[in-house]
C-alpha cells in the first residue's frame, strides 16, 4: 500500500521541511520504504537537512533518474526550480508510488502549478502551522485560499510553547473542518540536529507525536511503529 503525503506552510517557516524530513526518516526506521521529495519551489533546504551536499542531489527532472540512497529505505530527490515548467508531477508520483511504500513530498509555502498539481495527486496534506498569532493568522490565509488541496488534509502544529494560543489552535481546526494529525514542541534540539544535518526524528519530545502521526496516515506504519519507543 503506497501513500503519498504532502506537507505545506503558510509563510513564514513554520517547520515543513523539519516535518518532512523527520516524518521520513520515521517512516524509514519503520521498514516502510520511502522517497522524500524536496518539492519547494523556493529551494526547500531539504539536502541540506539531511546533510548532503548540492552535487549529491539528485535532480528529478525525469521519472527515470533515480532517486539517491540517503539511508536504508529512505530516498531523496529534488525538484530544481528550472524544471518545475516541463516536470510533470503525476507521472513522477505514480512511478514513485511503484517503488515505494511512503511519499513524503515538501511542498514549502509558495503555491504554483507544480505544488497544486502534486498535492492534488496525494494521499494526505498536511498544514505546518506555528500557533502563536501570525503563524495562525497566515495559515488561516492560506487554508481559506483553497489552492492546495489532497484527498484527505490535516493540520500539524509546529513549535508549540508555553503560552501558545490553545484556544485558536481548536478554532483554526473548526473554521476549517481538518483534523489536528500533531503537535510537536519548540525544542532546541531539534533545530541544534537540523542545522547539522543530524537525524532529528529521535529527539525525545518528537518520538510520540511522530508515531501517532505516522499510524494515523500511513496503514503500514501501523505495525513497524509497534517496535518505536
Ligand atoms: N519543533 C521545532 N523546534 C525548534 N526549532 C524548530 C522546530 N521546527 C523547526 N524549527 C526550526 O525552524 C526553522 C525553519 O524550519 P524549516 O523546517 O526549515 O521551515 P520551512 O521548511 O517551513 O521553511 C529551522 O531553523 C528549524 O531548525
Ligand atoms: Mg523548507
């Protein structure tokens, strides 16, 4: 069973390729094979994050260039912003979707024909949302805009502190009829893991918001997830 799951922000960085990088390396600790796919058009960083260098990147301008190996069942490859006219995102994601058990596709914030033509091909979107006032104005935004929009959609909020809107968070989720799928705590760790290219899924406060983000959208992780603790 093959899922494809995009991930999306308001602007304002609100945690999308933090997201993607991490749900996939969770997905891939869990035997479920994966492909994650830096689908930014403003260069998601998403290389970067998992600490390989430009050249390494593999360009996914055609669906027969393979993706490259980043770790056992994890996959990456990228969409450089001059490919994004002749790309055409549905035949990559049914090839994709052939050889693997999870797409996680970062789609950042700034929405084009590329980034509408793959969400609309997946299985889940998820909503990066950092819930203090901007971050929840933004994506309010961008949800009411309606230019993204998946078979199934849910909202992730990113960056949870003290003091943190709580009773917007249930409002946003209200207004606009989506699930709330996670919340992930600000940690110093994690951005400390990330800007050194060091796996960031492990991060304690991480472990259980992943696993019941990764059982509610991915059948297969159900069982894989069993052994995460
Ligand atoms: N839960 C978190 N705790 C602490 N820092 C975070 C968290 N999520 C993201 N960050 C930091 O926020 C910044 C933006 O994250 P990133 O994933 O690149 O955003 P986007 O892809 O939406 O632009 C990065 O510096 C990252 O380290
Ligand atoms: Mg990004």
């Amino acid at each position: 069973m093959s899922r494809v799951i995009a991930i999306a922000g308001a602007k304002g960085s609100p945690g999308c390729s933090f997201l993607a990088v991490a749900l996939a390396r969770r997905l891939a600790e869990g035997q479920v094979s994966t492909l994650l796919l830096d689908a930014d058009a403003e260069g998601g960083g998403v290389a970067a994050l998992l600490d390989l260098g430009p050249a390494d990147a593999s360009n996914a301008n055609s669906a027969d260039e393979p993706a490259i190996e980043v770790d056992q069942n994890l996959s990456f490859a990228e969409i450089g912003n001059a490919s994004a006219e002749v790309f055409n995102g549905l035949q990559w994601l049914s090839d994709a979707r052939a050889r693997h058990q999870a797409v996680i596709v970062d789609l950042g914030h700034s929405t084009g024909s590329l980034q509408r033509q793959l969400s609309a091909a997946a299985d889940w979107l998820l909503w990066v949302v950092v819930p203090d006032r901007s971050g929840l104005q933004r994506a309010d935004a961008a949800l009411a805009s309606g230019a993204l929009g998946a078979a199934s959609a849910g909202l992730i909020f990113n960056r949870v502190r003290r003091g943190c809107l709580e009773g917007a968070e249930a409002a946003l989720a209200s207004r606009h009829q989506l699930p709330i799928l996670g919340r992930f705590a600000e940690d110093r760790q994690v951005a400390a893991r990330l800007t050194r290219g060091l796996p960031v899924h492990r991060v304690w406060s991480l472990r259980r918001p992943l696993r019941e983000l990764a059982k509610s959208i991915h059948p297969d992780a159900g069982a894989a997830v069993l052994a995460w603790r």
